[in-house]
C-alpha cells in the first residue's frame, strides 16, 4: 500500500489481548497494534514504514495466529 492502508481482522473465539505485530523481512518487530475486540480494522499510514517487505501476525493470549505479508510502498 502508498499512503493509507486497512487490514481488517476477526478472531473466531472470544480473546483476551489480542494484538497484530509486524516485522521486516529480517524478523525484527518494527510495529505493535493492541487490537479491539473479535473483529475490527487497524488503519496503517504508510510514513509509519519504509518501504518493502513486511509481516503481520494476528495473535491473543500470547498464541500467535495467522501471519500475512504486506508492501509498502512510499
């Protein structure tokens, strides 16, 4: 994504501190969203990031979830 970018997440269960974490392509945490709720949508800026490669992971509970890739392009 360039400029604004949405990602929209539902959990199937109930979950306590659910979470989405992002990383480079190195599998360094560069960003951390507290989530609200089963379901919603996290609104992301692409200045927030340079641009390339990245990773997201859903998770609760400290059990990590589904993982996605992303661009992000500035």
């Amino acid at each position: 994504f360039s400029g604004l970018g949405k990602i929209n997440y539902r959990f199937e269960q109930p979950v306590h501190q659910p979470q989405m974490t992002f990383y480079n392509a190195m599998g360094a945490i560069v960003k951390q969203i507290r989530l609200n709720g089963n379901e919603g949508i996290v609104i992301l800026n692409s200045e927030d990031f340079e641009s390339g490669i990245y990773f997201y992971t859903l998770s609760h509970n400290g059990v990590l979830g589904t993982s996605r890739r992303m661009s992000v392009v500035r």
